[in-house]
C-alpha cells in the first residue's frame, strides 16, 4: 500500500475557485448607454454547435469558445454581441480588471473594430452582492446558405457567492435567440493541481438549468462534458462549476477518529471523479498522516503539519506537535480507512493519465 504515496511531488492545494463563464453570442440593439436585448424578428441563422473550453487557474479563469452558426435563409447583418458577467460580494474592494485580454474572430480574422458597454447592477436576491457585465458588440455578417464561425477568448475574475466561496459557470441562455435548438453543445473543463473541482456534477447545474450533461474523462485535469439540442428556458440558463480550497475530509464535515471508524469520506463515484490523480493521491495520504507518517517528501510534510495543527478534533495524533509516530504500521489502520485507502487507490488508477 505504502507504494502509493508520495509518488510524486504534490504542489499546495490553493484557492480554487468558481468561475461563472458567459459567452453564447447573441445580436442586441443599443439604446443610449445601455444596451438591451431587441424584441428580434425571427431569423434563419441557427447555432449548431458550441465548444466552451474553461481553463482554471489560482487567481482567475481563461475562456476560449467556438460557435459555429449557420444561415439557410438571405444574408443578414446583425450586430453581434457577446456578455461577460462577474459577480462580487460587498466586502470586495479591489476593483481590478474583471475581464481583460477579449479578443474575436470571424471566419479566423481577428475582429479589432467592436464596441464594449458597460452595466452595474444589484444581485436580485443578495443586496451586497454586485453585478458587472461587459458587452462586446461586433457587426457580423451572415451569407445566405452558408456557416459561420465565431470564437471568443478572454480572461476574467472569478465570481464571488461571498463566505470565500466562488464558483465557475457559462450562461448558455442567450442562445435561445438563435434559430431552433443549439445542436450541441461542449464543455471541456481544465485545471491543475493547484485547483480542484468538488461536488456531484448535477449539483453544478443552475437552478433553471434542466439539460442533460454526458461526462467523460479527457485526461488527467481534463473533463468533458456534452448536451445536444439544448433549448433554454431563460435568456439566463447557465450550468456551474463548483470550486473549492478546503479538502474533502474538511468540506463542512469535521470527521472524528471515532467516526472514520465506520464511515466512508466518498460515498459516490461522482463525489472524487473531477480530481487529479496527485490530488487522490493527497486524499490517500490524509490517512497515514493521521497515524503518525514519517513523509520524506517535504510537501506533503509541511501540508499535513499546517493541516492538523489548524483542525480541530485531532488533538492526539503526533502532527499535531509536529512530531511523527517511530512505530508507525499500516496495520494500525482501522477497517474504513483501509477501505477508504483501496477506494481512492482503485479510482486513481481509472484516471487516465
């Protein structure tokens, strides 16, 4: 069992963060310095496919999306817009950049001429939470009987749900402006070691978000998910990305020794599947810091010191006075953390690499 752990370096666990990912480019009409969605004729172009590519990092999120359109009607000139919102709590002060480094492409061609629009707003169930959206907005024109391609890439803040929590999402509503469904639509989601995703996948969705998600691994920090012919219900449809920075065995459940004795962290496949083989492999080593391990890797030393000496309710393992346990055995294991050894093992290897 030994041989799983510390097999390779495992970098601090830092914040990690939800993200709220807006793109689906939709056609406005601006009326003085606000700009607001057009009671829009019915149109011939159609979205008939959307690929979201969201890539999580420490301090902020990077977006790189990819719409192909397609018009089987005449030409038709619309100005294209493109919505990025991020919220944030009142106790935010830092008003840095929230989006930056937006760039568009039509058909490849990098598009410099658009117009950016501005609005603040008030969360309409949290008082102290702020709403700042951006528009990009960009004439486009659509030839008759032939496809179009959109890509949008930017970066952003993440969005603050206050309590140090935040969360990663796309609103994918503002495609009901198109013609008939988006035929389908994909969502790959990165991120490192540094940052991880928690939570059951559904727990993700949006509360009006009632579309079908089919889940596949990529690779290691890397997820797929796909849903065809999606119709929104609301110009404000979006699915979430949960983020977090406390581990699992710390994510509001405080488990006693006594309690580890029958009872399993994970419970669900859907629970761990979305970690790295690096993070499982921390989960792993929870447990023989909680027996006294003597790691050699520096890393894992100085998390479990820091960890058990900031937690509550492990006052008698030897972390807790930065010392380690000279008779340490995998026989002291209990019969739930063995079992909870082999879970995350067996899951680790399913991971592909």
């Amino acid at each position: 069992m030994r041989k799983f752990i510390e097999k390779c370096m495992f970098v601090f666990i830092f914040l990690l963060i939800n993200v709220p990912l807006f793109s689906n480019d939709t056609f406005f009409m601006t009326s003085g310095a606000s700009t607001t969605l057009a009671d829009i004729k019915p149109t011939n172009v159609s979205m008939a496919e959307e690929e979201i590519n969201i890539t999580l990092y420490r301090s902020y999120y990077e977006v790189d999306v990819t719409m192909s359109f397609y018009n089987d009607g005449s030409t038709e000139n619309l100005l294209l817009g493109f919505p990025v919102k991020v919220i944030t709590s009142g106790y935010d002060v830092d008003k840095y950049d929230l989006v930056y480094d937006f760039k568009s492409y039509i058909n490849g061609v990098l598009i410099t001429d658009f117009t950016v629009k501005e609005e603040e707003g008030t969360h309409p169930d949290i008082s102290y939470w702020s709403t700042h959206t951006k528009w990009f907005l960009r004439e486009v024109s659509f030839p008759e009987k032939s496809h179009t391609y959109s890509r949008v890439t930017y970066k952003a803040r993440y969005n603050s749900g206050g309590f140090g929590s935040e969360w990663a999402s796309y609103i994918y509503g503002t495609g009901s402006v198109w013609k008939g469904p988006i035929g389908k639509m994909t969502v790959f989601v990165n991120h490192d070691d540094d940052t991880y995703v928690y939570g059951h996948p559904r727990r993700q969705l949006g509360p009006s978000a009632e579309i079908s998600l089919d889940f596949s691994w990529e690779s290691n920090g890397r997820y797929k998910y796909v849903a065809r012919n999606v119709e929104p219900k609301s110009l404000d449809d979006e699915f979430g990305i949960s983020v977090g920075s406390s581990l699992p065995f710390d994510d509001n459940r405080s488990f006693s020794r006594e309690e580890l004795s029958d009872s399993l962290i994970f419970r669900y496949f859907e629970e761990i599947k979305l970690y790295t083989k690096n993070q499982i492999r921390l989960f792993v080593n929870y447990f023989y810091a909680l027996h006294g391990y003597d790691f050699k890797n520096i890393y894992y030393k100085r998390y479990f010191e820091n960890y058990m000496n900031n937690t509550g309710g492990f006052e008698n393992h030897p972390y807790k006075v930065n010392q380690v346990n000279p008779n340490f055995s995998e026989s002291d294991f209990t019969y739930c953390e063995k079992r909870n050894i082999e879970y995350l093992v067996n899951l680790e290897k399913k991971i592909p690499n």
